[in-house]
C-alpha cells in the first residue's frame, strides 16, 4: 500500500523485533542448546560417562566456556537433569 505524501511510515527492524524477544541468557551463545543436545545424547548411551565429564568434554570440544554454560545450565537446564536421572534410576 503507498504511503500518502507527508505521512511517515513506521518501519521497525526485524533485528530490533527479536532482540526485544529472545532473553539476553539465550543470546548470549546460541550453542547451549547444541551443546545441551550433545549432552543428552551421550547420557541415552548405556556406557555414558558421568553427567560432569560429558559436560566437561562437550563443552572443550566446542570450545564453550564452562563457568558460562553451567550458569545457563542453571536456570534452562530442567530437561537435561531429567535424563540425567532417568539414567540412574
């Protein structure tokens, strides 16, 4: 639809649009999810090794920081502590 002469237009950016939608935790390395998905993956394994080893192995050969990850592990990481448990039990 043209824009009338002398009316301005509200163009909004889709990149503003979804830094107001995404949380800044997720932003901050859009990895974590790759990497949380690894990590399940090694847990369905029957030879699996301990949930903090594969944490530790994944996250070295991504090359994540692990202070960072286990912080976000923290607040987003429900499902994998279920599989974890499920494992055990």
């Amino acid at each position: 639809m043209p824009i009338a002469r002398g009316k301005q237009s509200r163009v909004v950016s889709l990149e503003a649009a979804q830094q107001e939608v995404v949380p800044s935790e997720l932003s901050a390395s859009p990895l974590y999810g790759v990497a949380m998905l690894k990590i399940a993956m090694e847990l369905k394994k029957t030879d699996a090794l301990p949930v903090d080893e594969l944490i530790h192995g994944v996250l070295t050969r991504m090359r994540l920081d692990e202070t960072e990850f286990r912080r976000f592990l923290e607040s987003h990481g429900g499902l994998l502590r279920a599989i974890a448990q499920k494992r055990y039990t």
